[in-house]
C-alpha cells in the first residue's frame, strides 16, 4: 500500500498569488521562476524513494544535484528564491536509465523482408553478416551505425521523451542524455566498457570446436577487456546470446574470469540467454548484475533468460532497450515487455511492477558503478528526475501503463530538459522553445565548432521519414513497425 501519495484534492489546492509556491492545476505541473539569489531548484509532487510506495513532498536540487528531500509541511518554508516546479500529484522518480543501447545503430527497424521471415537464432553469430558463421540467407541486413551527430541527437531525444536521462552504449552526444562508455570522448560522463563481444573470433572458433558440456577446464578462455581503460572500470559485456552449448560456453568461461577478478572492478553480463541454472546461481554469488533485453532476446532467439530462476537466487537484474533493430524503442516499451511477460502488480510475490521500476532505475545505476552518482532520490546524487503523470495510487503500475505522453518532464543534473506542454500549466523556462507535436525540448544546439551545425526543424524533419523509427507515437498507439513481444519457436535445426 502507497503512503502518503496526495490525493486529487491536495494537488488542486490554491495558494495566495504572492506565495512563490503556485498549486498546479489537477493532473498538471506548474513552473514559476526563481529570484536573483543562489541557483535553487524545487521540484513538488509524489515522491518515489523505493519500492514502499510514493510519498508527498519535494526535492531540492542545487548545482545540479539533491541536497535534500523536503517532507510535505517543509515545503513552504524553503521555497525562498527557488525556481518551483509543482507537479502536484503526479509522480516523481529517478530518471530511467538503459545500460544497453547500441545508439548508433538504433535510428533504423528491421526491413519488411527480415520481419517477414525473421528465423529463430540459436546464437548470435548466425544473423551478425560480419561473423563468418552461419547462412547467408539467414543473416540480418541493417546499416553501418552512424556517426552523424543529428541522427544521435534524435536517438537520445527518444529516449529523453520517455523519461531516460542515462544510457549506456555506443554513440553520443553532448546536452541531453547523460552518456557512459568510451572514457576519452566528451559526451560521455561516465567510463564504462561497453565492449560488445568478449570472446574475439579465434576464440570463438576455439570454442565451437568444443563438444561436451559441462567443460573440463584444460584449456583457459579469458575475456578480451578494452586495452585504455583504467583498471576498475565497470565491464559490461554480451554473454551467453543464445540458446546452443556454445552460448552456454560463453557464460561459463565469462564467470569463471569474473571469479577471478571480482575485486578488482563491477561486472555485469548482457543478455545470458544461454546460461544454466548452475550459473545464474553464481551470479549471485559473483555479484554479476545480469542486464536484461526482453524483446530482442524474443525477437533473435524465441526466449529469454530464466527470469524466475534468477529471482529465486536474488540475482540483480537491470533493464535495457538493447537497439531499435530487434528491441523496444524506449524503456516504457521494454518495460510493458518484461512486464508482458513475467509482471504483475505491485503486490505480487512474482516479478511486481516496483521490481520492474527499480529494474529501470537503481539497478541499472549499479551495473555501470555508478549507483553512488545517480539512480535515486537521495541527498548528494545527481538531480536526474523525470515527473510521469499519476493514473491510480499506485505509481510503479502507472509506469508500465505510461507513454512518452505520459512523462511530464525529464531533468538531467538538475536541468529540465524535455517534457510533455499538454501536462503544464502555464509558462515554461524560457530555453524550452524547441517543440515536437506536444513535446517540448530545453537544449541549445552546439554551433558548428562543437560537432552539431544543424538547426532544430533538421531534427524534426528527421521524425517524419518513414523508414527510421519515430521519436514517439501519436495517441498512446503501438510504434510502428516494433517487434512483437512474444515467445517464438525454432523451426529447423541448429548448425
């Protein structure tokens, strides 16, 4: 049961006019600029802390990070010269954060032909067209990932819509999202290495020739790790992409290294379709946070991992997007996904939608290290926030039901950097000119000399082509051309 979540009532209420502090109207949020003094920002609405439920009140944000959640009958007394964001009753959580995006290649779906005779992969080798494994027929055809700095722009503005102010991956650009991945770029703010495959091909090939499992250990394979990192940053590879022996392979060398090498740095594992049951139980014990993606794992492989399996064994679990080819468009959509699948409400013993939630949030924060940065309400993290509108009392069912309509606003280091216009009342910070349909954008576009010369109407332009992946859909419809969500079988045998 929720405590303390503000009733219709309390969010409608009227306050002097002279009272910095103004109500929003029902079901919406309400800005009003702050004084001359030092920079403060407040942030009014039903608070999601953990997964207990919401509880009224605001956080207060200066340079760019929490300096304390104000408890309701505070809130008043601390406005001062703050700028005031009151969103009334609508909930206020962490921002979503995707540890697993392939952002340069996530502009583009899967062509008509592929959909139409998409097989059912064994393993991931049989459909990438550069591992020299498999059917040519059967391989997926995608384009090269881009580098153009206003498609990436468009990629992150997606996901920033739907409530995601952190994602993890290849690709970026400076002033919306917040990036992890390659350390010596400056888009991204947090080193972590992304390396996609950990096995090489000459591994690989070592591998495939072995033919019993379980594996008798007289011959070591090791993970390759990105050579310029420093050496306690975060590794976060795919392992075990598949259901054949050789991804179950993969998982077992993957964690017999980690074993090795646990206190040296955080591991986290990608995918694990492929692993046994004796492995997820190591995870576990290895503190390996599995990073999980639903809807490709479906789409490429006809199922996905054990999730009741790893629930038993308290394994953490974190959620990604994965890419727009075989993956959800957004978090909300891989989280109604995850949720089709396994989910029920909030008092459920199975996979709840509060475990889903804290999925998206914390835990994600933690596959990447950085749960001491950002990933929830608290005093001294990040102030990276987004406000979804409040359907029912219970907040983390309302996530699942939530669109990219539904995110009223998304605040990256404190900053408001995109919402929802339908869902505020009144006036907006003056750099939030930028609008798409009904959504609105805070983000100065660098000048040339910064890597992005192109004006926004480029960006919308793009939005409209039809063969690249919208950055929201129309009227709480399903995104176009997205891959079903659904348990799929193999139909011919393995290579």
């Amino acid at each position: 049961m929720l405590v303390g979540a503000a009733t219709d009532s309390s969010a409608t209420q009227k306050s002097d006019s002279n009272d910095p502090v103004i109500a929003a109207s029902a079901g919406m949020c309400r800005f009003t600029a702050g004084g001359s003094g030092p920079e403060r920002t407040l942030i009014i609405g039903n608070l999601l802390t953990g997964m207990g439920g919401a509880q009224y009140g605001a956080v207060l944000i200066s340079g760019g990070r929490i300096l304390e959640l104000v408890p309701e009958d505070g809130i008043e007394s601390i406005t001062g010269d703050a700028a005031v964001f009151d969103c009334g009753r609508n909930y206020v959580s962490p921002g979503l954060i995707n540890p697993h995006e392939h952002t340069r290649y996530s502009f583009q779906m899967l062509t008509a032909q592929d959909r139409e005779r998409l097989p059912v992969y064994a393993h991931r080798d049989e459909w990438i067209p550069e591992s020299g494994f498999g059917d040519g027929a059967d391989k997926i055809r995608y384009k090269d990932g881009t580098d153009d700095a206003k498609t990436l722009f468009w990629i992150e503005l997606r996901h920033l819509l739907a409530g995601t102010t952190l994602i993890a991956g290849s690709g970026a650009v400076p002033g919306l999202t917040k990036n992890a991945g390659f350390r010596r770029r400056p888009a991204y703010e947090y080193a972590a290495d992304m390396r996609t495959f950990p096995f090489g091909p000459n591994v690989m090939q070592r591998i495939r020739r072995l033919r019993s499992f379980p594996y008798d250990g007289t011959e070591a394979f090791r993970p390759e790790l990105t050579d310029d990192f420093p050496a306690r940053t975060p590794y976060v590879p795919h392992v075990a992409e598949g259901t054949d022996l050789v991804a179950r392979f993969e998982g077992r060398f993957f964690l017999d290294y980690v074993a090795t090498r646990k206190s040296v740095r955080r591991f986290s594992l990608i995918h694990g379709v492929g692993l046994d049951s004796g492995d997820i139980g190591r995870l576990g014990e290895l503190d390996v946070t599995l990073v999980w993606s639903p809807r490709s794992n479906l789409a490429l492989y006809g199922e996905t991992v054990d999730i009741p399996a790893l629930l038993r064994e308290n394994v953490r679990i974190a959620i990604g997007t994965d890419w727009s080819v075989s993956g959800s468009y957004n978090m909300l959509e891989e989280l109604r996904c995850a949720a089709k699948l396994y989910g029920s409400g909030s008092d459920s013993s199975a996979l709840s939608s509060a475990a889903l939630w804290r999925m998206a949030t914390g835990n994600g924060a933690y596959a990447l290290g950085i749960e001491a940065v950002t990933g929830k309400l608290a005093a001294g993290l990040a102030a990276d926030i987004m406000v979804f509108r409040k359907q029912s009392d219970d907040p983390f069912d309302d996530l699942l039901r939530a669109t990219a309509q539904d995110v009223m606003a998304t605040y990256v280091d404190g900053r408001l950097r995109s919402g929802n216009r339908e869902g505020f009342s009144g006036a907006l910070p003056d750099d939030c000119r930028f609008a798409v349909g009904a959504h609105f954008v805070c983000a100065e576009l660098p000048d040339e000399a910064k890597g992005l010369p192109f004006a926004f109407e480029d960006v919308v332009q793009v939005n409209r082509k039809e063969d690249i992946v919208p950055l929201y859909r129309e009227d709480h419809q399903p995104f176009p051309n997205q891959v079903e969500c659904a348990v799929r079988t193999r139909t011919h045998p393995e290579s």
